[in-house]
C-alpha cells in the first residue's frame, strides 16, 4: 500500500469517526421518514396524472358516442326520406367514428390498468410509510430515553465530560496551589541561606547577621558600665573618665 493510499485511509476513518460521534439517529430517522413521504408524494401526483388522462379518454368517448348516435338518426331519417345516398354517408361516418371510439377505448383500458397499478403501490407505500413512521417514533422515544439515562450515570459516576472537565481544573488548582506554597518555601530557605538577597533591606547573609548581633551586644555592654560608672555602682569602662573627673 502505497503512501497516498495509507494516508486516504487514515483520514476516511477519522472522518467517519467524526461522522459518527456527530450523527444524531433521530435526525436520521426524521430525514428518512420524509424522504418516503417524498416518494409517496410522486406516487400520488403519478396515481392523479394517470387519473386524469382516462377521465379525458372518457369525455373523448363521451362525445364521439353522441356524434355516432347523431349520425344514426340521420341514417335513419335519409332512409325514411328515399335518400339512401344520404343515408349511406351517414352511416359510413358512424363507422369511423366507431373505429376512433374502439381505439380510445383501449387507450383508456391501458390507462385504467395502469391505476389499478398504481393504486395498490399506493396503497402498499402508504401502509409502511405509516409503519416507518410508528416504529421511527418508538426508536427515538427509546434513544432519549437512553441518552438521559446515560447523562444521569455519568453526572453520578463522574465520568462524563463536563465532570471530568470539572475534575481536571480541580487537579490544576491544587497542582498550582502546590507548586506555589513549594515556591514560597524554597524563597525563604534561600532568604535563610544567604544564597539569595533580602531586597526589603533587612541584613546581609548570616555571617553579617552574626557580626550584627554581637557589635549590637558589645555596645549595650559598654552604655551599661558606663552607667554604673556615672550612678557609682561600678568602674567606668577604659577609655572613659568618672563624672566630674579632670584629665
């Protein structure tokens, strides 16, 4: 199998997965339905059409019939007249007109065969149209039936795909809640570490916070001698006279 064809196949059953997840058989059937409906149409304007063409025949028949029965009295009167000429015309013209009813006739015998054809198509095509349409009824009364019971199953299981949409931004929120409070964390080992600089200007790494609190320690330690010193409770620290001494 040649690539293009490989590649044929492959999008001709994708495409009739799509087709298929996207095809509503209730949509189906109702297309079905008036396609037969369609079809019993023309069967009708036939069955009417043929109906009408032996109801013209009939008239046709109808009219020549009064002209052979006028051409008979006529027959007669020229007989009775001493006219057997006359009567001899008449009587000719009757024939042909005989001969023109004869074959109307069978024209409109074709065409009455024809209906009776036709009737009982219709008839038939009536019949399992309304079957269809009775069964077609049944089909998506079943289908919604279903289809509900089916939504029902996976809101309570939580399979469905709105559920497991709802489910999924759940996971997301506390993947990022997560994500966010390790974040939080690991700034404040760095910020402990010295490894990263504390921008709100509170201290350098540790070793300087170390110094810090021992250069804050030495100078409490020399203010406090140095009041003692001044209250006579102890000596003054060196570097520094007693209150009121002279140099």
């Amino acid at each position: 199998m040649g690539l293009f064809q490989r590649l044929s196949l492959i999008f001709k059953s994708k495409a009739n997965k799509v087709l298929d997840a996207a095809e509503d058989p209730r949509e189906t059937l109702d297309y079905s339905y008036e396609k037969q409906l369609e079809m019993l149409q023309q069967v009708r304007r036939g069955l009417a059409d043929v109906a009408t063409g032996k109801k013209r025949l009939d008239l046709q028949i109808e009219k020549l019939q009064q002209s052979s029965t006028k051409l008979d009295s006529q027959a007669r009167a020229a007989m009775g007249s001493g006219r057997e000429d006359l009567a001899r015309t008449a009587l000719e013209r009757k024939a042909g007109i005989q001969a023109q009813i004869d074959s109307i006739a069978l024209q409109r015998d074709q065409l009455q065969a024809e209906q009776d054809k036709l009737t009982m198509a219709e008839q038939k095509l009536t019949a399992r149209v309304e079957a269809f349409r009775t069964q077609k009824e049944t089909i998506k009364a079943q289908y919604t039936a279903a289809e509900a019971q089916a939504r029902i199953g996976e809101a309570v299981s939580g399979i469905g795909e709105d559920m497991a949409d709802v489910g999924m931004a759940m996971d997301r929120a506390q993947n990022k809640v997560e994500t966010m409070r390790a974040r939080a964390g690991a700034i404040d080992e760095l910020l402990a570490s010295g490894a990263l600089d504390d921008l709100t200007g509170t201290g350098g790494d540790a070793i300087d916070q170390e110094l810090a609190k021992i250069g804050a320690g030495a100078q409490v330690e020399t203010e406090l001698a140095a009041l003692k010193a001044e209250l006579g409770q102890g000596t003054a620290p060196s570097g520094q006279l007693p209150a009121g001494g002279t140099s």
